[in-house]
C-alpha cells in the first residue's frame, strides 16, 4: 500500500533549455528571394521604357525647337512602326503554344529541385505509399504534355503532307532513342561506368514516357479523323470531339478495364486478390511479402530481380520485396494519363479561334476528373475504393492528376498565349530543351558546382541553398542555350 502511494506521488515536468529553429523559415527566404526576383524582372521592361520616355523628354525640353519636337515625332512614329512590324513577324515565324512549353519547363524545373533533395523537406520528397507528395505531381505532368504535343506535332506533320510510313520511322526512332538514353543513364554509376551490370534496372522513367510516346503516337498517325466539323443542330454537338475519335476511347476504356482486371481480380500467391498495399508491417505485417499486389507480381514474373530494390516504401514500411515504380502495369495508366493530354491538344487545335470554348472545355474536363478522384478516393488517403497511389499510379491518381493538367494548362494558356501577361521565363527556356536538362541534371547533379559535400548537414539552410543553385544553374543554361538557338531534339 506504501508503494502504491508513492508511486502515485511521482510527477513529471518537461523544460525546454533552448528553443528549436523554425524549420520553415529557409523555405520563407527562398520565397520571398524568389517572388522579389519574379517581381523585378517583370517590372523591368517598365522601368526601362519610363527611362526612354524621361530620356526623349529631356531632349525636346533642351532644344526646344519646333524642328527637334518634329523630328522626334518622326523618330518615335518610326520606331513604333518597326516594333510594330517586327512583333508581327515574330507573331508570324512563331507557332509553338507558348503555354504548353512553359508548362513543361515549369514540370521540368520543379522535378530537377526535387531530384536534388527538396532542401531536406518530407513534402518535396515521394510519398511512401498512398498520398500525395510535391515529386509525385511532376511525372504524370510530363506525360499529359507528350500527349497534348503528340497532337499538336503530328497534325501539323499531317497538313504538311508527311507520309504515313516517314511518321512511323520518325515516331519508332524517338522510342528507341529515348529508351536507350533511359536505360544507359538510370544504370550509370561513376565506379561501374556507363552500364552497371552489378545492379542493371531495366524498367526507368525515360523508358516509360518513350513507350507512352510510341502508342500515343501510333494512335494519332491511325487516327480516322483530322479536324472536327463543327457542324450545327446537333445535339452531340458539345461532345463531338470525343464521338468523332470513339475507336481511340474504346481502346483506352479496354486498356483500363485490363488494369483493373488484373489489379483487383489477377490471383497472387500466398497474397489476399486485390491488395493494393505496401507489405512489410504494414497491415499489421499480415502481408509482409505482397508490396503491390498483381503490379509487382507481373514486374517480377517478366523481369526477375532487374527491377527497382529501393521503393519508396521501404523505410517506412520495412518491406523486403523489390517494388518498380516504373513497371509494366502502371505503364497502362499512363498511356491513360496521356491520352487526357491528347484530348487537350484536341480542343486546342480545333478550337483555337474560340479561347472561351478552350478554356470551358478545360474546367469541364477539370470537373469530370476531380470529382471521379474524389469519389474513388473517398477524398482520404487510405480508405478509398481506389487509393491515390503514384508507385501503382492507380486510377484515383491518374484522374487526380488529369485534373491538376487541365487546371494549370488552362491558367497558363489565359495568362501567356490570351492575354500575354507573361512570357513564360523563366521557365519557357528549360522547356524547349527538356531532354537536355532532364539528361544533365541527371548524370551532372551530383558533382561542382551543382552540388557540393555539405557541412551542416542538419540544417534546411544550406541543403535548400544548394539545391535551388543547382536548379538555378541548369534554368541560365537553358536560357544560354536558348540564346544560341540550340535545342536539343530527338
């Protein structure tokens, strides 16, 4: 009974000696750094034309002369009349979607932040497994831009006459090129050299936009229909750009009811039909050898052990499975994601006289896509029919990511190609020269003077620091070499 009293006498009291750094305020630096710069350069034009208006007034208050005044007028009336014949030139020489390269450049530049660390931030890094992180929103970007260019480009290639065969040799020869680059680069490493045969990874980011490319591409160039007639009195009238391409959206339909099959109904040994989780102690380490189900099962199955060993899952979950985020079932969903971008290059192309269309068209598709990742999500992490998984990209994610596409496309397309507000810097500049800047930031990232051995290594401060430099660093390259008129094509 002694004991028993005493033992409910203990108390407790918590002291702080010092206060913690806010770990936030590095990130608020940067911020306001950035948005000081943003403000700067685009007030800049301002500031200089006030500069030569001050200048000219200067110059008739001196002279004071009716002739000067006159001569002056002469000058400015000239200068306006060459501005004015040099903007239409450029207007006219000019015929790529500013918008649609400042979306990939903007895509770009915040995956080459992320791949360099995020400043040492959770919210820049991947999400373990359900959920949605900032790196988990770059990828499907990417894709919902080859397929609005995929329309675009090929199109274009169509008016022009290319043959058919002349698409498929050029269409084939991209795929190949960039599954090559993929495949080299993602196993180089500098002790084994360009091909890492001790721990070869077959499946890769390039890989797969190359084979998302290849059969949007050949869904294009088989395409039955080249511009929509805009016929008047009928009914299907706000929905014929989807009836007139019906083939393409049966075979999208039959590619997403094959994931579907196989996600939720494809047996898996000694794994529960269906399971979308991430194994290890997750679910109370039930299912501890089943990291994602049916998709891993497949990647295993045709690929055995050259696939990804260090999933974003692991730390977390503790899991012992590999798991490739880049495997060949979620391959199906991003063909998905693509053809949502394919869609846009549609209403772009056929409705590019009528903004207003454009851009309702866009907030329709922005509706019916967000509200169908709600309700297969649930609007939760985890307790949804479909949960929002990149490492599955599951139907929920494709959907939650088609619509955040069309929204920015749509903001972006307002302010830079309606109302010119903006002209894409700096992102436009990486945008032209994507593969370029994807490439390099990849096999350079890690070398002077885009990165160098940190020696506070617990602080956001210099983490932060030495990763927006090295971002900053490859924007000014592109911008160099877009100064120089060089863009790297495949």
């Amino acid at each position: 009974m002694r004991q028993s009293g005493l033992l409910n006498d203990v108390t407790c009291s918590l002291t702080v000696d010092k206060s913690p750094h806010n770990a936030f305020l590095p990130l608020l630096v940067a911020f306001l750094i950035l948005a000081f710069a943003a403000v700067f350069w685009t007030s800049l034009p301002y500031i200089r034309r006030c500069r030569s208006t001050q200048r000219l007034m200067d110059l008739v208050c001196c002279q004071g002369s009716q002739h000067s005044m006159e001569s002056v007028r002469t000058t400015l009336q000239n200068e306006e009349t060459t501005n004015e014949l040099s903007m239409e030139q450029n207007k006219s020489k000019s015929t790529r979607l500013k918008s649609l390269d400042t979306f990939r450049g903007f895509s770009l530049t915040v995956m080459v932040f992320v791949n360099y660390g995020g400043g040492g931030y959770w919210f820049f890094e991947h999400a373990p497994w359900n959920g949605l992180t900032v790196a988990d929103l770059v990828m499907p970007w990417f894709v919902f831009i080859i397929g609005t260019s995929v329309v675009l480009a090929f199109s274009s290639m169509h008016k022009k006459g290319v043959p058919r065969l002349q698409l498929l040799r050029k269409l084939s020869w991209r795929t190949i090129v960039l599954m090559l680059i993929g495949f080299c680069f993602i196993n180089y490493s500098p002790r084994d050299g360009l091909l890492s045969w001790s721990w070869l990874r077959i499946p890769g980011v390039l890989q797969r936009l190359g084979f998302t490319y290849f059969v949007l591409a050949l869904m294009q160039t088989f395409s039955p229909h080249r511009e929509i007639p805009l016929k008047e009195h009928h009914w299907w009238n706000p929905i014929q750009d989807v009836l007139l391409y019906w083939p393409e959206w049966l075979f999208v339909a039959l590619l997403e009811i094959m994931w579907l099959c196989i996600t939720f109904f494809m047996p898996v040994p000694n794994c529960p039909t269906g399971y979308l989780g991430a194994g290890g102690i997750g679910d109370d380490g039930l299912y501890s050898n089943c990291t994602g189900g049916a998709a891993a099962y497949i990647d295993r199955w045709l690929l055995g052990d050259k696939i990804y060993w260090h999933p974003s899952c692991k730390a977390l979950y503790h899991t012992t499975q590999p798991f490739e985020p880049e495997g060949v079932l979620g391959t199906i969903n991003s063909i998905v994601m693509g053809f949502f971008g394919m869609q846009a290059g549609k209403i772009l192309l056929f409705f590019r006289e009528k903004n207003r269309s454009i851009l309702t068209r866009f907030l329709a598709w922005a509706l019916i896509l967000g509200i169908s990742a709600a309700i297969l999500s649930k609007c939760t992490r985890d307790e949804g029919f479909i949960p929002v998984n990149k490492n599955l990209w599951s139907l929920s994610y494709v959907t939650c990511m088609g619509f955040m596409s069309f929204v920015l496309l749509g903001v972006m397309y307002f302010v830079v190609d309606i109302k010119k507000w903006w002209g894409g810097q700096p992102f436009i500049y990486p945008g032209l020269n994507s593969i370029f800047v994807y490439v390099g930031h990849s096999l350079l990232g890690f070398y002077f003077p885009f990165s160098w051995e940190m020696r506070f290594q617990d602080s956001h401060w210099e983490k932060l620091f030495q990763n927006l430099w090295g971002t900053a660093l490859w924007v000014f390259i592109a911008y160099l070499l877009y100064r120089k008129r060089f863009f790297l094509k495949i």
